[in-house]
C-alpha cells in the first residue's frame, strides 16, 4: 500500500472515531467519566482540546529535501484529543483544603490527539503525549509524538504546501516514503473542555 493511501486510511477512521464521539453527546456537555480505587486515587478520562503546541516545521515553500527546520507556535490548533488522568490520593501529588476537601496538585496522563483536514486528509496528524496535570487537571503539559503527520511541503509543480512529506513513526514503519523528523516531537499545553463546560454552566463548586 502506498503512503497517501494508508494515511488516507488512518486518518478516516480517526475522523469517524471523534465525529461519531461529538455527535453522540451533541446535546449535553461532555462529562468526564472516572472510576475510584480503593487507595482513594482516581482515574477519569475525557475529550480535552490543546491550547497551544510548540514544535519544528519546515517551510512549505520548500522541496520537501530541504531540512531548514524553524520554531512553530500554534494557538489552538485545531486538533482534538482523548486524554485520561491518574490522580494520586496522597502527598504532595494530592492535598487537602482548610475546608476538608481534597486538591489535586499534580496527576500524571496522557492523551491521543487527531487532526483531520478536510481538504488534505495527508496533511492531518495523529499523536500520543505524556502529561502533567496541574491545579486540579485545570491545565497540563505534555510532550508528544506523532504516530503520523503530513507535513505540507512545496510540490512537484511548484504549489507551496501541494505536496507532502509523510511522517510520524507509522508512516515510517508502514510506508517507504515515510520517516521520522524532529517535527514528529513536541511540547503542549492542554486545558479540560470538561472543566471549562462545568465553568460556564454554574456546576463547578
């Protein structure tokens, strides 16, 4: 199988995966879902988004040869993940308030990040990252992989971003123009859709 047609593959049933999730709750907030051990810690797991993603990128008015790699910050990239957190019942992992109840200080997770574009499904990006939770899950911050990401590159006919490098470490396992680059790493700081959902509707306590 050719590179474009196992990214085409993987990137579509990512695609249906989260839209069948969106659309199945389309009515109500999403809510986390967790289960408690009898240690006392939790584990719980939700759709999170990723406020900013810090990594590598080459510059699509380029050949795609052409290895000049600069800093990128994204705001919100348009991406969408699945992230579960651990959350430890002791010190200093868990503390507990002047009022009795408890207060995550730090967990520890990770999380499965898509990003499907509709006009490019090669260009998308399928990723894992470990995580940091801070301040009772409001914020984390992770490092990452990609099994998978297109990057947009300068085309055969000239076109900036037409053409497509295939990275991620399955496109290096499964296709032979596939590789692995320093773009496929990267640091990112998530925020809970879940908590925000609670925030804006009143039920946070």
């Amino acid at each position: 199988m050719r590179a474009p047609q196992i990214c085409r593959a993987l990137l579509v049933v990512i695609g249906l995966l989260v839209g069948w999730g969106g659309a199945a709750h389309a009515d109500d907030p999403p809510a986390p879902t967790s289960a408690t051990f009898q240690s006392g810690s939790t584990l719980s797991y939700g759709v999170t988004l990723s406020l900013l993603q810090f990594s590598a990128l080459r510059s699509p008015n380029e050949p795609g040869r052409d290895r000049n790699y600069a800093p990128n910050l994204e705001v919100l990239p348009t991406e969408i993940g699945f992230q579960f957190i651990y959350n430890p019942a002791f010190s200093p992992w868990r503390l507990t308030r002047q009022d009795g109840k408890p207060f995550q200080l730090i967990s520890v997770g990770g999380s499965l990040l898509a990003r499907v574009k509709s006009q490019s499904l090669e260009q998308g990006n399928i990723s894992i990252a470990a995580q940091l939770g801070f301040f009772d899950n409001a914020i984390s911050v992770g490092v990452g992989i990609d099994l998978y990401r297109g990057i947009p590159i300068l085309s055969g006919s000239g076109v900036p971003g037409g053409g497509t490098a295939y990275t991620g470490v399955l496109a290096w396992a499964l296709a032979s123009e596939g590789e692995v680059t320093p773009e496929n790493v990267f640091v990112v700081f998530s925020f809970s859709l879940t908590k925000i959902v609670a925030a804006i509707s009143g039920e946070v306590r």
